[in-house]
C-alpha cells in the first residue's frame, strides 16, 4: 500500500490502523531527539523561522519529556524562567532570547502551568515543581487578570499595556486547561489557588455555551476540536461537536486539514484531533487517524508540518518541532508510556456551568 507522497507505508502503520499501538517506543524516542536537535543553545525551542514562543516551546518541553530527555527538558524550563517578564507574561515571539514582538498572549502563559505538571507526572520530581512554582503562579494571575465580567479572557496585554478587545476560542480553550492544571499543581504543593478555580469555571462555562464571545475563526479546525480537547466541553455535547464538523475537516488517509477552504492537512492538528479523540473515548478513530498522518514522518523521525493534496508537495516546505511534538504527545496518550499521558483526558471532568451576571444567562443571578 502506498502513502499520499508515493511511497511504501511502513508495516508498523498496519498495526495501527487494526487498533493494536499506536508508536513504537524508538521511533517515540527518534521523534523526540529530532526536536532536541533543533534546541537552542540557551534552550529555547524554534519555530522552523528561528522565532521562539512560549507556548510551542512548552509543548516541546513536553514531549521530550515523555522520551527521558531531562537535560534538554530542563534547559528549556530554565530559558522559561529567564525569560519570564516580571508581569508574569513572554513576549509573543522572541528570537536570540530578545523580544521580536512584545505583546503578552494569555495562551502562552496559560500553558506554562500544562507543562510544569506534565512534568511533574512524568518524573515525580516535587523539587523541580517547587522551583517553578512563581513562574507558573506569575504567568496564571497575569492570565486571570485578562478574564472579562462575562468569562472570557482576551488574548493578549499589548505592549503599551493595553488589554486587547476581543477573545479567541481556541486560546481560552487552551488556557481552560492551563487554569485546571494550576489548580491541581497548587493542591499538589501546598498553595491552593481558589481564584483560577473559580476562572477556570467560569472559562469553561462561556466556551461551551456563548460562542458569540469569540472572535469568529471557525474556517480554523482548531476552533472546531480545542473546546473538547481544553476540557470545557465533554461528553455528549463533544460527540455532537465532531460529528458536526468532521466531513469538513477530516481528509479520510491524510489527517485533518488547517482551515477549511484550502486543501492542505497538517500534521500538529492530526495529532491533537488524535488527543481530542482519546479524551472522549473515541480510541479506534484516534489510532486510525493517527496512522493516516504518518505519511509527514520523515526518516530521521522528525515531521514535516503539512501536505497540499492538490499539490502533492509538503507546505510549507519544513519540519516543524512542534509537529513532532504533537506526534509524541499523541502517541503517549494512546500508548500510556508515562504516568502523563492522559493529561489532556484529565481536562475535562469538572462542572463549566457557572455563568455570571455578565454573561446574559438567565440564571445568572443566582449563581454569580
């Protein structure tokens, strides 16, 4: 059987597809080791342009954590903290650990606290969670303080200092899970933070009952998955959720596409619509789906970021870390090779329905 570029897909893929593992263990490892190849000297993680942002290089973090790296892992927790603003924010890209754009984005933040517990399952390492402890508590209270009276928070504090004027689905679905992972980390160490919990409630409450709150970006299958994937929406309400959107996005054999109107699948958002799956039980269309990307595997175990299938060439022509790091994230959750690997499963589970005197519920009242 040939994959989409015209060559033979490997045996190991054929096993996925009967729903027996996802990965095997080495090729988890060649993945990783191809982001650590990329890694910075000061230990940030790049975007193939050579920009760095807070959000990408957690997730990065993330997967080589799940293969062991723990030296370039803690490197780039280190470069974390260093460049931490003292008001809890990153700016939104920054290149040679110099600020490129200075801005502040709320998802950014917001998943510094995603990562410091993904590592905390990962090596139960209590001493490393201490020490980042203020930076996640700084980057989770700069977050809250963009929160509206409705519920949303709005995606960035510019650089003037200015709180931007809209919200975005996807980057508060994102920070729904930030919010309930510093939760937990908190109750873990000894610090209960009330005030994310009661953020995180109200967050979920409005991403799974007033779309209108967002910037529309509906086009972007991100908007269509995150709210399931960040927590905020489960269970029925979830199944309804993908089934509405899955014959525009999902490119049976290839992945899903990026945005709707142009015929392009990329591999970072395959994987997290694989995650999205896991998260609500759906196993064997995730192990499927996951099987249908590995047409970007490149040799060296590292992913190119998209395929355009009317083309037939990668688009844009690179391989991305982050695409490598959604694939081991991926194939951790399916395959359970760390104690973190159902950590986007974990998001969901808690009650959203607390709308306030904001939002326009006509229960509001009673429960602001």
């Amino acid at each position: 059987m040939s994959d989409p570029t015209g060559q033979e897909s490997p045996p190991e893929w054929e096993r996925t597809r009967r729903g027996e593992r996802s990965m095997r263990w080495e090729q988890v490892v060649q993945t990783a080791r191809s982001i650590a190849a990329l890694q910075e000297p000061d230990g940030g993680v790049p975007w193939p342009e050579g920009h760095v942002d807070a959000w990408n290089h957690v997730e990065c973090l993330m997967a080589m954590s799940v293969a062991g790296l723990t030296e370039p892992v803690r490197r780039g927790y280190d470069w974390l903290a260093r460049t931490q603003r003292a008001d809890g924010s990153w700016p939104m890209k920054l290149v040679g650990g110099r600020a490129a754009e200075h801005g502040g984005e709320s998802n950014h933040a917001a998943y510094a606290a995603v990562g410091v517990w993904h590592e905390l399952l990962v090596t139960g390492d209590e001493d490393f969670a201490r020490g980042m402890w203020p930076v996640v508590r700084a980057a989770l209270d700069f977050v809250v303080g963009l929160q509206t009276t409705r519920g949303e928070i709005v995606w960035e504090r510019t650089a003037s200092g200015e709180p931007a004027g809209y919200a975005l689905l996807t980057g508060c679905a994102s920070i729904h899970q930030g919010l309930r992972c510093g939760v937990l980390l908190g109750e873990r160490l000894g610090d209960p933070q009330p005030d994310w919990e009661l953020a995180a409630d109200r967050l979920g409450h409005v991403l799974s009952a007033h779309p209108e709150a967002f910037a529309d970006k509906s086009r972007f299958s991100m908007d269509w998955y995150y709210p399931i994937l960040g927590g905020a929406v489960r269970d029925e309400a979830a199944r309804a959720r993908l089934a509405e959107e899955w014959d525009t996005f999902v490119e049976p054999g290839l992945g899903i596409r990026c945005v709707s109107d142009q015929p392009w699948v990329t591999g970072a958002e395959s994987c997290e619509l694989v995650l999205t799956l896991d998260a609500v039980g759906e196993r064997e269309r995730a192990l499927r789906l996951f099987a249908d990307m590995q047409h970007l595997r490149h040799e060296d175990g590292s992913y190119w970021t998209g395929w355009q299938f009317v083309n037939g060439r990668h688009f844009p022509h690179e391989r991305s870390a982050y695409t490598a790091a959604a694939v081991v994230l991926a194939a951790d959750a399916l395959d359970g090779h760390t104690p973190a690997g159902g950590v986007f499963r974990d998001a969901g589970g808690y009650a959203t329905d607390r709308p306030t005197a904001g939002c326009g519920c006509s229960h509001a009242g009673s429960r602001a």
